[in-house]
C-alpha cells in the first residue's frame, strides 16, 4: 500500500471515529444530572448524645464538586435547651452520601482501642478527648490521602461552651488509635510516605499541656 492510499484510509478512520462521537454527544445531550440543591435550613448531620443534640447546617456548597466550604455546627444542651452556633470552614469536605456520619466512644471505658480507620471516615465523633469527664467532639477538616482524614477537636469548657483547641487539633489532626483515660494518652499511628508507618503517643500534662511521650517510624509490615 502506498503511502497516498494510507493517508486516505486513516483519513477515513478520523472521519469515522468524529461522526461516532458527535452522534453520542448528540444522543446524550440533555441528559446532564441536575446539581443538587443547598440551602442553609436543610440539616445536613442531625444525631443526639446523652446530654447534646447536634445539628449541621450547610453554609456554603460548592455545587460542581459537592465540597463543603462552610457549616454551621447548632449544639442544643438537652438539659437548659442552650444552644450554641460554630461557624466551622473544613479544609477538605465533602458533601456526605450516607446517613451515618458519627460515632460515640464513651469515657467510662478506661481504655479505648478504636483500631485503624474504625472511625470510618465519619464526619464528627464524640468522645472525652482530654479527660475531664466532659463531652468533646472531632469533626472532619480535611478528607485526606492515604493517611485517612484530619480533624479539628473540640473541647467543652467549665461553662459548657465548645472550643477549638489548636493545641490538641495541631497535635494529633488524625484520629487517635487509643485514648487511654487511665493515663490521659492518646495513641496516634499513620502511613507516612509510602512505605513508613508512624506512631506516637502524648499524654495530658498537670499543667494542661500535651507532651509527646512516644515516638516510632517504622517500615510497614
């Protein structure tokens, strides 16, 4: 074959290849999904504690992705009926899909083993993060990589008011392996890179502060 005729039949083969892909287009034009609704009154996590009900408003969507860029965390005191309004602006969310987006670690256990990734990438968790017999919550800042996702932790105050403790959010980001309330540590360990896993472990000081007590890079078994 020379190399006219080649050109021709390749030629052919685009022309081909254009008018199949134009039909398809044209077939499926108008089938494009709707983008989901947001608006600020729709409930986007609701769920109650023994003494707190939680309820999660969407501030803002992106409606392309579906990523949260801003909510609104209304935690109503079941006991005085006080609620107080978050404006929370997670780094990396996404709009949930399922109805269960929270988990509970009661603190009467003194030792907690919550496992690998037995949080289940649930948006918010409720647990007793510092060991004041209070009840604290972590919500989801950023999905994540490999690591699984990070979290913000929050802390109740004497008053009952929640707030963001930097110190603790900076410390752990992901969520721990163990909380042990015998010796107010809280066991962090995750993929670092590709083929280390790393582990430490910090423990609740007099003073208030967290101090890390433990320290392993390893490779992965």
């Amino acid at each position: 074959m020379n190399l006219k005729n080649r050109s021709i039949i390749i030629l052919l083969i685009l022309l081909f290849i254009s008018c199949r892909g134009q039909e398809k287009s044209e077939k499926h034009k108008g089938e494009v999904k709707k983008e989901r609704n947001y608006d600020k009154d729709s409930t986007l996590i609701n769920f109650s504690s023994e003494k707190h009900e939680y309820n999660i408003f969407p501030d803002e969507v992106d409606p392309k992705s579906n990523q949260i860029l801003s909510v609104n965390i209304q935690i109503t005191n079941i006991k005085t009926n006080q609620i107080q309004n978050i404006e929370y602006n997670p780094e990396f969310w996404y709009y949930p899909q399922e109805l269960t987006t929270h988990s509970f670690y009661q603190s009467k256990d003194s030792v907690i083993k919550t496992g690998f990734g037995v949080e289940s990438y649930k948006n918010i968790v409720i647990s007793d993060f510092n060991f004041d017999k209070r009840e604290d919550f972590a919500i989801t800042n950023s999905e994540g990589g490999n690591g699984g996702p990070s979290y913000n932790y929050y802390i109740q105050k004497e008053d009952g008011q929640f707030e963001l403790d930097d110190n603790l959010t900076n410390k752990i980001r992901f969520f721990p392996v163990e909380i042990n309330n015998e010796e107010k540590t809280l066991t962090i360990s995750h993929p670092s890179g590709c083929c280390k896993q790393l582990t430490y472990k910090i423990q609740l000081q007099p003073d208030g502060e967290w101090e890390e007590i433990f320290y392993e890079l390893k490779d992965m078994e």
